[in-house]
C-alpha cells in the first residue's frame, strides 16, 4: 500500500509515533482512508462545502502516514494488548472504498485476533460484504441525524434509505453492524430514544456523539446540546441497552422526565457511571472526540470517580440519590 492515510493523533501517540502527552489514551487506533467527501454533511470537517483545515474529523487532527512507518509500531502495540480494536475511518471520495479495503486486509494480515471496525456511510450492502470478506470484525454505518427532518437538513437525503441499508446488513451480519446517533442536531430527546430502540431491535450497537461544532463546517456557529439532555439521553440509552424497555420511559414535550425502574443491575451500573462512559464498538474510548482536554467531558473515555458520576446524574434530573 503505498498511499498515504490518516492516523488519530490519539492513536500516534498509542503507538508512540508522537511527544504530545495526552491525559488519556484511545483503545482503539483510528485510521482514516480519504480526504474531503463528496458529500456535505453539515457539521462535518471533511465535507465537501467544509473550510476546515484538512487531516481534521470531528475536533481531532489526523496527520498522514505511510503503512511502512504504522505497520510495526502497530503490530507491536496489537501484541502488547495496547491496541483493543483497529477503526477505519472511511471518507467518502472516488476510491476511498478500495484504499479502505486495502487497509483493512493489511491489518488483518498483522493479526487474525485483532478487532476491526469499518466506518462506513449505509449506501449499500454490497459494499458491507466486501468489508467483512476484507477482514473486518464489525462495519458501522452512522445515520448521524435520527428524524427525517434533520436527516434532510444536516446531511441531504433520506434517512429511511440508510436505514434499509442498516436493517438488511444487521439481519445478515447479526450482531456486528454498529451506527453513531448525534445528539443536538435539532431533534428531541424522544425522538433520540425512538432511534435508539429501532436500532436495540435490530440488534445494532449506537455510539452516542455530542453534536461538536467545529470551525469551518457549515455548523460551525450552532451551539452543543446542552448538557442535562444529553445526560438524560446517554441514560435512556444505557437503560435500553440493558433491557429496558422504552415503555418506562416517560416524555414530557419530547423530553425525559421519568424512567422508571427497580433492575438493581441497572442502578448499580447508573451509581458506577457507566452511561457516561464513550458507547459504541467494545473498547472505543475516543478520547476528546466531543470535548477539549480539561472541559466537559460529554463521554467519558475511561470509568468515573464517585465525585463525576454523582455530578453527571445531578446534570440529569433524574435518578436523585
Ligand atoms: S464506535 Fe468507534 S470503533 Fe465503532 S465504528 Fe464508531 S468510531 Fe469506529
């Protein structure tokens, strides 16, 4: 392979390839295949109406790479267990797909163990199968804005065309398609818990993100989600995905106001802050993808102190101890 690909600045220092000192550090090695999509996602740093500098995604930079100079720092750190998981960031751009691919088949070659993840856009299933018969461990497929309004607005098209694609791929890959749900982009919180009950049936894992505005995109002036619905949000989500059912949660205006639940699991997993913590694929920590260092942590890369989970359950208003 001897195209250039970008490298999270979280995962050159994983890797040791970089001097920043980061307060915390990924699980997962992110990679990203491709510069400046076709499409124009509005809050997107790589979109193609985006003025952001490039080698961004999301508030991370990604500086490039050859193969040559990832290819033994990253065996070694896959062998030493300090890599959990390999992501490849897919951007959408005329042959992404086989520069992606070939990434993937030389990953899985420094190991038949390691986890792969492919982030891909949900255009199609074809292109799934080619994933996994690369090597890849699970493909997520982010539908990013959950109502067809916000669908429209923020990314241009139909959400009910990328959830076909969502749904047929996690009925033939069962248990191994992912997606990312953004918060804040102008849906309610209802609307969110709607969207994550339609993927926990289809047995899809959601990796929740904040909406991030980052300069240069097309949204670079809208504001975050505050940060009491995204708690209430990352709650309902991790109730959910417990085996809560939706029908004890309890809206008022589209917002949470109630859930309601005895499950002593799932109040003690609440008491050790694990809905605070970064969802999606196992071990995806994405350290300061939604948040700079020493601010709001909106997911937490690593497990709470007593102090932050009593904080973040406060931010709630639900669940008062
Ligand atoms: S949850 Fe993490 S590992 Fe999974 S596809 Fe998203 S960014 Fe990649």
């Amino acid at each position: 392979m001897t195209e250039r690909f970008g490298v999270s600045a979280g995962t050159l220092s994983l890797l040791g390839l970089s001097r920043a000192r980061n307060r915390e550090l990924p699980t997962t090695a992110h990679f990203m295949v491709g510069e400046r999509c076709i499409h124009s996602c509005a809050f997107c740093a790589q979109a193609r109406d985006s003025k952001a500098p490039p080698h961004h995604l999301s508030r991370v930079t990604w500086p490039e790479k050859l193969w040559d100079e990832i290819e033994t720092p990253l065996s070694r750190a896959i062998a030493g267990g300090l890599v959990k998981r390999v992501c490849i960031q897919t951007v959408e751009t005329p042959g992404g797909t086989e520069s992606a691919l070939q990434l993937t088949r030389k990953v899985r070659s420094l190991s038949p163990d390691v986890q792969i993840s492919i982030c891909v856009a949900p255009e199609s299933v074809s292109r799934v199968e080619a994933f996994f018969r690369a090597g890849a461990s699970r493909v997520g497929l982010p539908v990013d804005a959950v109502t067809p309004e916000t669908y429209r607005r923020v990314k241009g098209g139909d959400l009910e065309r990328a959830w076909a694609v969502l749904e047929k791929a996690s009925s033939l890959w069962p248990g191994r398609i992912s997606t990312h749900f953004i918060c804040g982009l102008g849906e309610t919180e209802e609307e969110m818990v709607l969207a994550l009950d339609r993927a926990r049936t289809l047995g899809i894992t959601v990796a929740l993100f904040a909406f991030t505005p980052v300069k240069g995109t097309l949204m670079e002036h809208d504001a975050p989600p505050d940060v009491s619905s995204y708690r209430r949000v990352q709650i309902a989500a991790y109730f959910l995905k417990t085996g809560g059912s939706k029908d004890n949660i309890e809206f008022r205006d589209g917002k949470i106001v109630r859930i309601s639940t005895d499950d002593p699991a799932f109040l003690g997993k609440l008491w050790e802050g694990k809905p605070f913590e970064t969802s999606g694929c196992p071990d995806c920590n994405r350290p300061y993808y939604n948040e700079r260092p020493g601010r709001l942590m909106m997911n937490f890369p690593r497990s709470l102190t007593e102090k932050e989970v009593r904080e973040c359950i406060a931010e709630s208003g639900l669940f008062r101890g």
